[in-house]
C-alpha cells in the first residue's frame, strides 16, 4: 500500500491551532503531566471519527454536508441541521479566525523578540498570505502548502521539547488516567479542542477531492493514523515543554506567547523562537483551514460547485478571513459571536457524530467501507462522551458551572 500524507495533515492542521496550543500550554504549567491521558484518548477518538469521515469522501465520493442532506426526507430536519451548521461554521470560524490570526501574529512577535511592529500590521499582513494561499484555488497545491506547514509546526515544538528536556518517567505516568484538584476544566478543554465537528465536514471534503476515482480508501485511512497521531504528539509535546519548563515555577502564563517568553531565561533563545516558529505555523494553518471548511461546507448544502478553484469557495473563504482580520485588528472581542458558536458547536459535534454513524451503516451508500462491528461501538461511546461534553459547553455559557 502507498502511504500518501494529504488530506488527514489539513485535519491536524486545523486542530492544532492557538487554543489548542494555549489549552496545551495551560494544561503543562498548572499540572505537569497529569493530563497527557486526555490527549491521548482525544486523539484516538479524533482519529476513529475521522476515518469515517475520510471513508466517507474517498470511497462514497460524498462530502459530508450533502450527505447529511441526504439522510432524512423530513424538511425541518434538514433545516435544523442546515442552520446549526451555518451559525457554528460561518459564524464560529469567523470569530475563531480573528484567534487563528492573533496567535500566528504573537508568535512571529516572539521570533522578532524586542520588535516594534504593531500587531496590527502583522495580522493584516497575515490575513493577505493566509487569502493569497486560498486564492491559488488548486487542491494539491493547497495540500501541499499545508503539510509544509504542519511538518514546520511539528519541527518546532519537537525541538522545543527537546531543548527542554521533560523527563522520560514523568512523561510516561502522565498517560495513567488522573484528575488533580481543579483540572477537570482543562481535561475537557484539551478534549474539546482536539475532536472539532468542522474537521468532519474538512476532512470528507479534501479526500474527495484528493481521490476523485474513489479507489484511495486504504491510502486515506493510513493517512487519517498517521497525520492526526502526529498532531496529537505534537499537542502532548506542548504539554510537557511547558510541564518541563514552567510547572512549579510561580511565573504567570496566559498563552503560548507568554510561555516563549518565560522560557528564554532558563533555555536561552533557540527555545523562544522554537516556540515562536510553532505558534506562527499553528496560527497560519488554522487561519487558513477554517475558511477551507466553511467554503466547503456551504458550498455542499447550498449545492454550489464543489472544489477548491470554484469561484463560491474563494468568495466564501476570502469572507471569513476579511472577518476575522477585521475583528482581530480593530482590537473587538468577538465574545457574542464565539458564545454563539459555542452554542451551536456543542450542539453540532455530538448531532454530526450521530448522523455520521447513521450515514457510514449505509451499506448501499459504503458497501465493504461500511461501518463494522467495532467502529459502531467506538463511535457511539464518542457520541456519549461529545454529547457530555456538548452539554457541558452549553450550560458553561449560561454560567451554570459543571
């Protein structure tokens, strides 16, 4: 079998995002750790999803918006399903985008340590690259610029990790399932931002597009292990740098940035850029994946022509990032747009799940690519956990805390 890296490297590049890397960050200078377990289970779950997905868009040759549309004859569902995926995705990427272009402009600033450069003019500048990569519209050469992403991303925080230097013993035991005091948050978190419903829609999406002969199922698969257990290293990496570098020391840390910057008097600059160099990869490719998924998704249930070079998906894509730029450089905190979107994601991930699962037992859809036996039973213990998870979102909006 060939083993081909495409479409699952724009999965993890999607996951692996400033809030991801702030989550991660967090996680590691508040519990060492402790809760390494939470990533590894999220990435095993992420990976388990998205091979549905992915079998989904090589073998059906079916994005998943149409599919969903094609599930139930019931026109109020599919309008429900319709407006709950337009509000988390054209609303919530707009409002993460304006994070995704944020993060990417802190961590050039930590490259650039001691540079006046209004942030500003580093978003903006930001926003024009992330449109002008989008504009170029071919699939192969999007995929391409996003593995070069994602393998500098891994670079970074892999030497990161390694001028730290987090010990082996440590590293280990944090795979033992624990919760210290007050970290029950923030192993949702790290779940939370790992396993993300739009990946679903991108994922099913790019393989149709990568294998448009439907014969890349095995090659797709491959991909999906390989590109999101990368990505779950990477996430488990930023854990332990900040485990290794900042647990215990009493300095304050609100995201990645801050970590680079605390990290340099005791590692001495190459850390500092290292992590600079992983934040600004990490901010570039989801400011550049979440137009990709909304574009495609829109396009898929407003039955617009598919692909990247069609015209409806570089209007949309070029929309969300005019957004988010605007949003991150006029300063606005977008809290009412996010508190929508988290709405609408924790109502969305655990619903697409469901749907998912209904779709991939299709055998006249899938035939052998099918859901077997074992898939089902994973998927639907990830249905109850998103669907806990989901809840737990929702009431965390409306200040009822869990």
């Amino acid at each position: 079998m060939k083993i081909t890296i495409g479409p699952g490297a724009l999965v993890a590049a999607a996951f692996i995002g400033p809030g991801t890397v702030t989550a991660c960050t967090l996680a590691g200078a508040n519990f060492a750790y402790a809760l390494l377990w939470a990533l590894a289970f999220a990435t095993v779950a992420t990976i388990i999803l998205q091979d549905m997905a992915a079998r989904l868009g090589a073998g059906a040759r079916l994005g998943l918006g149409e599919a969903l549309l094609q599930i139930s004859e019931r026109t109020w569902l599919k309008w429900l399903v319709t407006a709950l995926v337009f509000t988390a995705l054209a609303l919530g990427n707009s409002a993460y985008e304006a994070g995704n272009l944020t993060g990417s402009a802190i961590g050039l600033q930590s490259i650039l340590s001691g540079s006046s450069i209004d942030r500003r003019w580093i978003v903006l500048a930001l926003a024009m690259l992330a449109a002008a990569i989008l504009l170029v519209g071919k699939y192969k050469v999007l995929e391409r610029i996003l593995i070069g992403l994602v393998l500098l991303m891994s670079a970074a925080f892999i030497i990161s990790a390694i001028l730290v230097g987090p010990p082996l013993h440590k590293l280990l035991l944090g795979f033992v399932p624990s919760l210290p005091e007050g970290s029950v948050l923030t192993a949702v978190a790290l779940i939370g931002t790992t396993i993300v419903p739009y990946n679903l829609f991108l994922h099913a999406a790019a393989c149709r597009q990568r294998w448009p002969s439907g014969a890349g199922i095995a090659e797709a698969r491959a991909d999906t292990v390989i590109s999101v257990g990368l990505g779950g290293l990477v996430s488990i990496l930023i854990v332990a740098t900040a485990a290794a570098s900042l647990f215990g020391t009493g300095i304050e840390v609100l995201n990645a940035g801050d970590m680079a910057v605390g990290i340099e008097p005791l590692f001495g600059s190459a850390a500092r850029v290292m992590l600079g160099i992983g934040l600004l990869a990490a901010g570039l490719t989801s400011a550049i994946t979440a137009p990709m998924a909304t574009a495609y998704v829109l396009g898929e249930i407003l039955q617009k022509p598919a692909g990247s070079n069609a015209p409806f998906f570089k209007i949309t894509a070029l929309l969300i990032i005019l957004i988010g730029s605007l949003i991150a450089m006029l300063n606005i905190k977008p809290v009412s747009l996010i508190i929508i979107a988290q709405i609408a994601n924790g109502l969305l991930l655990p619903v697409i799940a469901t749907l998912l699962l209904m779709i991939m037992n299709r055998k006249a859809l899938l035939g052998e690519y099918a859901n077997g036996l074992w898939s089902n039973i994973a998927g639907a213990l990830i249905v109850l956990l998103t669907l806990g998870l989901g809840m737990r979102a929702i009431l965390r909006v409306f200040g009822v805390a869990i």
